[in-house]
C-alpha cells in the first residue's frame, strides 16, 4: 500500500453524516469530520470491518442508510482469533472497560490488521489520552504495533 491505512470506527461514521447538533461541541465535531472526508481522506486508504458495518446499521433506518451509504465500497477487515485475543487482553488488564468491549474489538482489529491510523470521535473508551499508553503496551506485548489513534483534528496533512 502506498498511502497510509486507517481503520474508520464508527463515532466518525456517525458524526459524518449525522443531522447537525444543536450542541456547540458536537456540531465542531461534526463539521471538522465532514472537512476531513471532503479534504483529507483521498491520501489514505480507509478501512472499516464488520463490526463498524454492524454498528452503522443499527437504529433509527433513515440514520443507517445513511452511515451504510457513507462506508459502501470500503473494504472489511477480518475479525480473527487473534483479533479476539487481543480485545480480550485490553479487557482484561482495564485498558477497556468491559462494558467497551466492541470498543476493545475495533483497536483490535486496528492493531492485528497493521492499521496506521484509527480515526474515531470516541473520547471515552478509545482516543481517551489516560488510556491510550496502557492500550499501546499491550498491543505491543503481543507482538504488535499499535495504530495511532486519533481524531479528525488531529489527523490533518
């Protein structure tokens, strides 16, 4: 691959191509994710997996078909055994709350599937700054490199 890689969760699917927020800091967000896909998403290759597939097309229908819309076309990355593993790991040395656990499978899958980046508006369980150094030594302690995970803001050329 030529271009740097990105593993896409879903909070950045959500906040792409959500009804703008009456919430000031939520509707930021929402437009600097938008300036990204518009500006910054063709010097790298974007990836999601089934479990962003899976969480894109919950809820409300118009909502879904719009997230769905948003990731067609972009290609799935497995969820493995060793994905599995590794998610259970962050789980079980609190790098990931238990109740994260599809938030423990997407830097999971990042990690295992080599991503340079993963792009997420998740503050809480996944671009958590408290959190992302004990996320880092794990992966590594498994014999992976860590993507670096970021949001949009942080993510400009």
């Amino acid at each position: 691959m030529d271009k740097p890689t990105i593993y896409l969760e879903t909070s950045f699917i959500s906040y792409l191509v959500a009804r703008p927020s009456r919430d000031i800091i939520v509707a930021a967000h929402q437009q600097l994710t938008f300036d990204w896909w518009s500006n910054q998403r063709h010097h790298y290759d974007l990836f999601i997996s089934q479990v962003v597939f899976d969480e894109a097309r919950a809820g409300d229908a118009q909502e879904a078909a719009k997230r769905l819309a948003a990731v067609e076309g972009l290609p799935l990355l497995e969820l493995t055994e060793e994905g599995i593993r590794l998610a259970e790991k962050l789980i079980q040395l609190h790098a990931v709350p238990k109740k994260a656990a599809q938030d423990a499978l997407h830097i999971a899958i990042a990690c295992v599937n080599g991503m340079d980046y993963l792009l997420t508006w998740n503050c809480k369980h996944i671009a958590n700054a408290r959190m992302r150094s004990k996320i880092d030594e794990i992966c590594r302690g498994m014999g992976y490199g860590p993507p670096i995970i970021c949001t949009p803001e942080e993510l400009e050329d």
